[in-house]
C-alpha cells in the first residue's frame, strides 16, 4: 500500500514539474493514459507530444556547432579524468 502511495507521490511531483509522461512511466510504472489524464488535470492542457530527443542534434543546429559541443566535452573528459588520476595519486602517496 505504501508503495502505491509512494509512487503515486513522485508522479504527481513529477508532473508538477511538466516531466515528460515516458520518464514519469519509466520511474513509477503507473500507465501512461492515467498519467496524460493527471497532466491534463493539473495543467489544464495535453502533454508535449513525441519521444524525447536522445541525441545532441537537436539542441545544437548546425554542424559548426555540434563539432564546438563535441570539442568541449572531449576536452572537458580529458581534463576530468586527468584531475581525479593526480587526485587519487596524492592521495595514496600520503
């Protein structure tokens, strides 16, 4: 019963915060009609339509753009992994 509760809990918050209906399916398992029907109660509108956008495509727009996202983050991994190897180091030569 609790566990119900619970889950009922975090999809209603979710949808407060206008989370997709897929992730709010996907982490309480409650079915997606009786999810688009909450939305629709608390927004007074539909849900978004579509699946969410997995890939950077979207957000970046152009291929310029893509490759400077992409640059980033090669060097932000390459920067990151460097920093907690010579962290981890210190630390076991202490």
């Amino acid at each position: 019963m609790f566990k119900n509760s619970a889950r009922q809990a975090l999809a209603l918050e979710l949808l407060k915060r206008h989370a997709r209906i897929s992730i709010v399916h996907r982490e309480t398992a409650i079915p997606k009609q009786v999810l688009r029907e909450a939305y629709r109660e608390l927004h007074s509108r539909s849900p978004s339509p579509g699946a969410l956008k997995y890939s950077t495509q979207g957000l970046t727009r152009s291929v310029r753009k893509r490759k400077a996202v992409t640059l980033f983050a090669v060097c932000f991994q390459t920067v990151e992994s460097q920093s907690q190897a010579g962290h981890i180091q210190r630390l076991c030569h202490r």
